[in-house]
C-alpha cells in the first residue's frame, strides 16, 4: 500500500454506477493513497445518501441543490429543510454543491441566482465551506459571490480565463481540477493551472465522470486522484516528489474545508438521539477526571474543541439556520461551560424558546462564581429545565473528582442548587458513576436536596 496522504475533494459517490462495488473503490482509494474523500450532492436524495456513505466509511460529504437539479416548487420550503437536516449529520462539513450551470440551460438564470444566493446565505449563516458550480457561468458566479466572505470558497471544475482568475484568487478562493488537466489537447487548462499559487490549489476527480488519461471512456473513481497529482507535479517543474505534492495539496484541501488542525471548524449544533445540543465554548472551570475533553476533540463524529469561542454572530445565525423545532428539546451543553457566556447563553436560549422548543442548560453549577444572585435567576428563567453535574456527595470527593479553578467551587455549587429551587425550574443532578463518586452518599445527599438524580 502507498503510504501517503491524499484527498479527492469533489467525488458523486452517491451516483448508481458505484452501488456494486463501493466497498472496493474506497478500499482502492485508500491504497491508491488517497486518505480522504468529500461527496458533494445535487438534491435531497444525494444529500442524504452522500451523509450515509460519509459515515460508513469515514469520509466527508456536503449538501445543496445543484443549478441543474433545483426544486420544481417556487419556493422548494420543505426540501430546502431537508437539505438543512442533512448538514447538521456529523461528516458533512459543507455547503455543496451550488452554483450557476449557464451550459445546459436546465433552469432559467433568474431561478438558479435566487438558489445561488440562497446557499451563500445558508453557508455563512452556520459557518460552512462552500463548493461552487460554474460551468459556461464564471464570470456570473463571481459576480453573485460577495467581494467579502466569511466562509472558504471552493470553485469545482473551474474553467474561467486568466482574467476571472485572477479575480477568484485575489479573494482567496480555492480552484478544483480535475481529470481534463492530463488530457493532451487541453493545454489551456495547463497553462491556467500554471498560474495558480500552490496553496490555492485542490485536486478532484467528480466521478464518475471526466477520468484523467489513461483512463479515458471508463468510469471515473477517487483512485484516479493519484494521475491528476502526477500532473501538477510536472506543471511544478517536479521538483517535489509525488507524495510531497499530494501532501500539498491534501493540506490545501483541508483548509478549504476546514478540517485542518490550524482551522478546524468545530460543530456549533450537534445531534444526540432526539436533542439538539449548542456547543457555545470549550472553555471550562473544571478537569473532571471523567470528562471526554482529557482525551477526545469530539464524539459521535462531531468535532466539539472550538479553538476560539464562536462569534455571537455565528451562534444565533446557526440556530436560528436549523430546523431546531425537529428537535424534542435544545440543550446548551457542549464541550465547555454554558454560562461562562452568559449573555449569549440567554440570547440564544431565548432565540430558541421563541420557536416553541423546549430549552435545557446542562451546567456545572460554579456561575454563582461570576454572576449576582440576581443574575443567575435571571438565567435560569430562560430555560424550562436545568442539568446540574454534582458528581459527589461533599466538598472533599468533588476537590478529588473535580479539579477547579474556582475557589470553594463546592459551596458555589450547593448556592447555585438553592438558587434554582427558588426559581420552581424542573431541575435535576446528576453524577458519573465510573469517576469514583460515592453513589450511596451521593443519592443520600441528592434526597436530601429534594433534586432527581440522574446516574450516568
């Protein structure tokens, strides 16, 4: 096997001609060397079938609708839902794949801007890469992206001439190549593709279709990636070996889509059986000796570490994008403290509370460190349920259990329980059993404080 890193970073394997035989051509791609694959879609269907196949295997996907493959409905109200459900599963990372399709005239432009826009939108309201179809359009395509954006761009099979070019990279766009690259009358695209800075570029097969040489009239599949590598390493004068140039452009492609340590992009919203849980800070007072954050960047395929906490902006515009009213209740828990962000815990519970969806706060109860009296009343009243993790059963076994930050955090903790009882909020406790705690003495205490407790 070729041991190296890889990425096909725009492959339709949701299409039929690859229902026989998937299992081999991912198992292909991976000896091939190529470690990593993104399906973008072009309907629901897709959608959904790409974030199956994502998962499965490991891989990623994207949702949207293609310019050729848009809603008959003026308005498409409930498949454009549908595609908002599918980018909320855990390996689709983008918006994808959109655009303008000027060639085959399936849709007048006038419906294919309005959906174009209508994307953007979407993707920099939850913070998700967008993949652009452009085909006979360029010129258009740039036009109708804003001079300014806050979320990657990728232009797939890009065919603009020097000029557009030009304008797609003075605004940090990333341009996809493909298979006619290696075709030998098509020394155009070898010039253009010349031009273009090595860390701008992203390699891409869109199988089944347009195989590189030799493969021509077969279908197309990820394991081709390697020939259209080949080919930007003669472009580059191949003073970089083959492995080393795939390693570019892979980097390349995870920064496009940000899944690279330097930009990763952590998971806003997440789904957990039938809640719908905001992520609003990594941040934390605490390093319980149980908690996921000591090994794992995430779980259940979400990635949860934020490397800086999240714009106001971005976490309202994101639950407000989803259809959150889908979801049994919305818990604000996440991979940090909730109320350490206290204003936008509120705003955004009230964002949600306003659309009929029951709110809960999982917390660990230590914001009667930062916050009056008055102030965490005033929280708590935005929620119709609170989550408190005790996780012992006195101030001793949580110091051991527990680490803080806080000075006395176990007094803070039994205030802030007194707080919410004032405030005849549904509210429970909770503990670990595998931390170590004394589930005796902490059942006893929990009985004693008139609370629920919850053994996870």
């Amino acid at each position: 096997m070729i041991m190296m890193l890889g990425f096909d970073s725009h492959c339709h394997l949701h299409f039929h001609h690859f229902d026989d035989d998937l299992d081999t051509v991912v198992e292909d791609s991976g000896k091939a060397g190529i470690s990593h694959i993104l399906i973008p879609s072009i309907d629901v269907e897709t959608a959904e079938k790409s974030a199956d196949i994502a998962e499965q295997y490991g891989i990623y996907s994207a949702a949207a609708f293609h310019p050729e493959h848009l809603p008959e409905d003026s308005t498409g109200e409930e498949e454009w839902l549908s595609i908002k459900r599918v980018l909320l599963r855990p390996n689709t990372v983008a918006v994808g794949e959109t655009g303008l399709d000027y060639h085959h005239g399936t849709f007048e432009p006038e419906k294919q801007i309005r959906w174009f826009k209508r994307h953007i939108e979407l993707a920099e309201s939850i913070g998700y890469p967008l993949i652009v179809h452009s085909r006979g359009a360029e010129s258009e395509v740039l036009k109708y992206l804003p001079s300014s954006l806050s979320v990657p761009v990728i232009l797939h099979c890009w065919g603009g001439d020097e000029l557009l070019t030009d304008m797609a990279l003075a605004r940090d766009f990333y341009i996809g190549v493909n298979g006619p690259l290696t075709y030998k009358k098509n020394s155009r695209l070898r010039g253009l593709i010349s031009r273009i800075p090595r860390d701008r570029l992203l390699t891409e097969t869109d199988s089944p279709f347009l195989p590189p040489e030799p493969f021509r009239g077969r279908r197309n599949e990820p394991a081709f990636t390697r020939f259209i590598t080949m080919k930007i390493r003669e472009l580059w004068g191949g003073d970089a070996s083959i492995e080393n140039t795939s390693y570019i452009l892979w980097e390349n492609a995870m920064r496009a889509y940000r899944l690279h340590p330097e930009n990763r992009r952590a998971d806003i919203v997440y789904q957990y059986r039938d809640s719908l849980y905001v992520n609003l800070t990594s941040r934390c007072q605490n390093d319980c000796n149980f908690c996921i954050r000591r090994a794992e960047d995430g779980l259940n395929g979400y990635c949860l570490r934020h490397r800086e906490d999240p714009s106001e902006s971005l976490v309202l515009s994101t639950v407000e994008a989803f259809p959150i009213e889908d979801f049994s209740e919305i818990v604000f828990c996440g991979f940090g403290e909730p109320t350490l962000r206290s204003d936008l815990l509120m705003k955004s519970a009230g964002a949600a509370g306003a659309r009929g969806v029951k709110t809960r706060l999982n917390t660990n109860g230590l914001c009667t460190s930062f916050l009056s009296n008055h102030q965490v009343v005033k929280l708590l009243h935005c929620f119709d349920s609170v989550s408190i993790s005790l996780n012992a059963s006195g101030a001793g076994e949580y110091n051991r259990i527990c680490p803080s930050t806080v000075e006395d955090p176990w007094e803070h903790l039994m205030k802030f329980i007194k707080l919410v009882k004032t405030t005849g909020i549904r509210a429970r406790v909770s503990v670990v059993k595998s931390s170590g705690v004394d589930i005796h003495r902490a059942a006893a205490l929990a009985e004693r404080l008139q609370m629920p407790l919850r053994i996870r």
